[in-house]
C-alpha cells in the first residue's frame, strides 16, 4: 500500500504553533517556514508520511512552484491569486476515492469540512504539534535508551577486568 499522504496548510499551522508564530514576528516568515518543514522531517519519516506543506501566493506574482527538502517533504507555493485551500481541496479531490489514505492538517474549521467531504481526514493545527512533539520525545526516548545500552558494557567485563581497566583510567598505566 502506499504511503499516506500528509497535507499541512503552511502559513494556518505557522498561526497556530506559537514558536512559529514568535519566530515569524521576530526572525522572517522564511524563518518560520523553514522551521515548520524542519520540525516535520522527523515526524514525516517515523510515521512514513507522503507530506506537501502549502503555502499561499502570498502576494506574490510567481508562478506556482514545488521545492523537495532533504527531508523528501514537498513544499508548494500556489500561484498568483490561488490560495492553499483551493490547492489542497483539489488534491483531495484527486485522491477521493482512491485507496490513498489523506490527512490534511488545519485549524480552518471550512477547509476541514471540505475536505471530509473528499473523505479525507483532517487535523487541527494543534493536533499536528502533539503528535510532532509525542514523536520527537519517542525518538529522544529511543535514543537516550541506545546510549544506556552502549555505555553499560562494562556489565559485560569480569570484576577483575574492570578494575584493571578502572586503574588505566585513573593512572594511565595497565597495573598488571
């Protein structure tokens, strides 16, 4: 089966996540960007999301154009006078009825209906940022138990072994 599909409404969750809101008043909207994109890659891959983060025009007289991170997550920019929610729900609508599982990530309580109405699934901003954080604490959880494991081998060694490496430690020198 294929990979779901994952589709965040950039500058919605930008407004909700309030360090992408801090960040976009004090640093750039770039910044911001950027950052949201940065903190789905893990998420993206644990979970082994297919993920489009959209962003609006903007104001912008740029065609419409798609940009891959390292990560694999697609970034779009709409066109001119195109705004994310008539991107995404025509994605949705493309995928509806297909045996593609869809998630769309946004607080706009419009959009999620329609987006239901495609059949696909939607959560709220705020839904998106527990799940990305329950993931990084996984991950650090993960992590922090494969240092233990790589750190306890002198559990492995004899009592003799150890003190003798013990004292190369402390003097420098193999007292044996």
């Amino acid at each position: 089966m294929n990979a779901a599909l994952l589709i965040v409404d950039g500058y919605n969750v930008i407004g909700a996540w309030a360090e992408l809101q801090h960040l976009q008043r004090e640093a750039s909207i770039e910044l911001a960007r950027d950052r949201l994109v940065e903190r789905l890659s893990s998420y993206v891959a644990v979970h082994h999301y297919e993920t489009i983060v959209v962003f609006d025009a903007y104001a912008q007289t740029q065609p419409a154009h798609h940009q891959s991170t390292s990560a694999g997550i697609q970034v779009c920019f709409t066109g001119w006078g195109e705004t994310a929610d008539t991107w995404i729900e025509r994605c949705c609508a493309q995928y509806r009825g297909s045996r593609k599982r869809v998630r769309v990530a946004t607080s706009d309580r419009v959009q999620q209906l329609v987006v239901s109405g495609y059949g696909a699934e939607w959560l709220s901003a705020q839904q998106l940022l527990r799940e990305v954080n329950q993931t990084d604490a996984e991950i650090r959880s993960q992590q922090q138990r494969q240092r233990g494991q790589g750190q306890s081998l002198a559990r492995f060694l004899d009592p003799d072994t150890r003190e003798r490496l013990n004292q190369w430690r402390i003097h420098g020198v193999d007292p044996g």
